[in-house]
C-alpha cells in the first residue's frame, strides 16, 4: 500500500480554517522581523533602542519558528518536494537559537551590538530564502483549503508561544 504524505495528512485534519492561509501569516511575521531588523542595524539608533528593539526581534523569531515547525516544516520534512528546504529551514532554526542564547551570555556592550547586528544578517538570509524558494513551491502544490487548516494550527502555535499582550505583528515605528 501506497504511503501517505504527512502533506496529505495535514489536509486531512479537522480544524476549521483560517481566514488566512499559513504562508500569509508567515510573510506578517517576516515583515514585522524586517521592521525590527531594520532598527537594529540602524546607524542612528542608541544601544539602548537596539537592545529594545532585539529583544523584541528574539521574542518575535523564538515565537514564529516554533508555530513554523508546527504548522509547516514538520509536516512536509518528509515529502520529496519539499524536504531538502523544510529540513534546511528548521537546522537554522536551532542555528539560530543557539547564537541566540550566545548573544545573551554576553556582556560586553560592543560586542553584543556587533553580534546582534551579524544575528540579523543570518536571520534575513534565512527568511529571504524561505520566501524566495520555499513558499512559492509549496504554495503552487497545495491547496488552499490545506493552507487554510494549516495557518488555524500556526496562529494556536503562535499564540502559545507568544508573551502576554504583545502585539509583535503590528510593530510599525
Ligand atoms: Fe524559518
Ligand atoms: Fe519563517
């Protein structure tokens, strides 16, 4: 008997779906992690803006890369069209949360800037390519009703993970 894929399977669930499907909600994401990379590598900003604006960027990646697991990567890791991508995508995840925990361990001001401005440097690399290649690719497979499904399950994720009252995705300053 033929094996099903865990894409399948994910279009199987019973959940309701999203008014937005999970690549949508993950582009939201990006675009608020943008916003705050963009305040960290500023020139014009103090040590202390930068720090407030990555602590918002750490809270914001350590939230969105959990509900990406969820919702997406651990159910197409095994698919042959997507495998390569989703595996790629999660390494760098743990990559990430390493350097992360890295970066707080440290003390020396200049150097922590420093490593945080190179931290952002990885993370649009890594975010680049997910829009860039993996996005696209699983949008043209799947249907949309799957994608539905699967942003119900990245928006319970996202809010489990997320802190109390912090509105991340609307950071517009
Ligand atoms: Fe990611
Ligand atoms: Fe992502």
């Amino acid at each position: 008997m033929k094996k099903k894929s865990r894409l399948k399977k994910t279009s199987e669930l019973h959940v309701e779906p999203s008014a937005e499907g999970v690549v949508k909600l993950l582009l939201k994401d990006h675009e608020a992690m943008r916003v705050l990379m963009k305040q960290v590598k500023s020139h014009r900003a103090t040590p202390a803006k930068i720090y407030k604006s990555f602590e918002l960027l750490e809270k914001l990646v350590l939230s969105h890369v959990k509900a990406e697991e969820y919702s997406l990567l651990n159910r197409i890791d095994h698919h042959p069209k997507f495998e390569d991508h989703a595996k790629e995508s999660i390494e760098e995840h743990n990559i990430h949360e390493n350097i992360l925990k890295g970066i707080r361990r440290l003390r020396d001001q200049d150097r922590k800037i420093t490593q945080m401005k190179i931290f952002c440097e990885m993370l649009k690399d890594h975010i680049d390519e997910e829009e860039e290649e993996l996005f696209p690719q699983f949008k043209k497979y799947s249907a949309t009703s799957t994608r539905k499904k699967m942003g119900t399950l990245f928006l319970r994720r996202r809010e489990q993970t997320r802190l109390n009252g912090e509105h991340l995705g609307s950071m517009n300053d």
